[in-house]
C-alpha cells in the first residue's frame, strides 16, 4: 500500500495558494456586493426616470366608458390631461372631481391602465321625474333631487310634476315630490292623473275627480293607509298632510 504525503514543498506550495485565493476572494466580496448595489439602483432610478418623466408610460388614450356619444366627448374634455403626462403622476382624484361637476354625471371613477390609457367610468343620472317648471319647460330630475336636463318630451313611464311657482323647484321640494312618488303603491299610482309641487310641505295630485293634499315628505306609509280608507267615502277633497288627524271636504 501506498499514500500521498502533502507536507512536502509540492502540499505546502497548493496550500499557500489556496489561501491566497480565499483572501483574494474575500476581499473582492465587498466590491461585488456594492457593484451589485449600484446597478440595483441605477436600475430602479432609470424605471423611475422612464415611468415618472417621460411620455413613454404617459397617457395617449382617455377611455370613457358608461356614457356614449356627445356625453362621452363633453366628459373626455373635461379631463383635460396633456397627452404624453406620465401615468404614475396623473391626480386621479382631480380627474374625478373634474368631471364630477357634469351636472349629468352622477358618479365616476378614473384609473390608469397601462402602458398608455386613462379610463373614465361615468355613471350618469336617470330620470326619476320630469318638472315642468313655471316657464313651462321639461326638466329632468334625477332621484337625488337635481335636474341635470331639459326635454321636449318626457321619456316612456317617467311621472310628469307641475311646479307651482319658484318654491317647487327647489331641492327641498324635489325631494319632497319623490318622497311621494316612492311611497305611493303601484296600484294606486297608476290612478294618478295629474302632480303637483307648490313647496317642500306641499304636494297635491289628483285620481280621477279628487284632489289629494298629500303634503310634506314624512309619514308616507301612515299617509297610503289613511289615503286607502277615505277613497272609499264620497269626498272630493282628501287632506292626509297631516295623517292623525285628515280633513276631507
């Protein structure tokens, strides 16, 4: 049997090398770790760079959904950010606010959508009700009480209210007429010929030959009720404005 000795000159001449290439080594770790730093963050400053200040990632499309048409240019203006503003930078909540004073936006949401594109979603007013106000015109009015439009004709199965004066359009009295409208039941609804909003503590309408003081936006159901029994005597005039205690003539 025969073995290999390593403390010769040959073993003592691979071991010193060994040591110097751990100690070489060992002194190159710092310098690699802080080359690996450097370019970490010239990499992160040039995404920065790109995406914050150059039009590379800025807006070159605004998307408008939930509206169509004339609405959908009226609202992509009303954005009114430059083409090329890096995404990253673009005030999203002043967008909205922007287009939130539409008078026919009812809500909306912006955000980005990368690479390029700014996405609007409006959600615009419905009718709940027509005014015809005292000079006569059609105004729409939405179920929050604010008229965003006027009409030549009222839209199919929308309930038309006369305004009495300049008391009847205010917002107070809006949304007195749609208290009304929303707790008068269906069946009783469909016997309405005509509405009337004279102020926020008086709306009238009529069913058939009788007039209804309804009254205030309070106590819409005591009111249905005590409605429902008077129908049924020979009144002409019924008063349920204030339910305890109704008058009829």
């Amino acid at each position: 049997m025969t073995s290999t000795r390593t403390d010769g000159p040959v073993g003592l001449a691979s071991s010193a090398t060994r040591f110097r290439d751990r100690a070489l080594e060992h002194r190159r770790r710092p310098w690699r770790r802080a080359l690996g730093a450097t370019v970490a963050v010239a990499t992160v400053a040039g995404v920065v760079w790109v995406g914050g200040w150059t039009d590379v990632l800025g807006v070159h499309d605004v998307e408008v959904t939930g509206v169509s048409g004339g609405e959908a240019a009226a609202v992509a203006e009303l954005v009114a950010v430059p083409t090329g503003t890096p995404l990253v930078r673009v005030d999203t909540e002043a967008v909205e606010a922007a287009v939130r004073a539409r008078v026919t936006v009812a809500e909306v949401s912006v955000r980005r959508a990368w690479p390029r594109t700014l996405e609007v979603d409006v959600v615009p007013r419905t009718a709940a009700i027509v005014l015809k106000n005292p000079q006569g015109r059609l105004q729409v009015v939405d179920a929050t009480g604010v008229a965003f439009g006027t009409v030549k004709k009222a839209p199919k199965g929308v309930p038309v209210v006369t305004a009495a004066g300049a008391e009847a359009t205010t917002p107070q009295a809006l949304t007195a007429a749609l208290a009304f409208l929303e707790a008068l039941p269906d069946d009783l609804e469909r016997r309405v010929t005509s509405v009337t909003v004279s102020s926020a503590n008086l709306v009238t309408f009529t069913i058939g030959s009788r007039t209804v003081v309804w009254g205030g936006a309070d106590s819409g159901d005591l009111k249905v009720r005590v409605l429902r029994a008077l129908l049924t005597t020979k009144a002409k005039v019924i008063d349920v404005s204030a339910p305890e205690t109704p008058v009829t003539r």
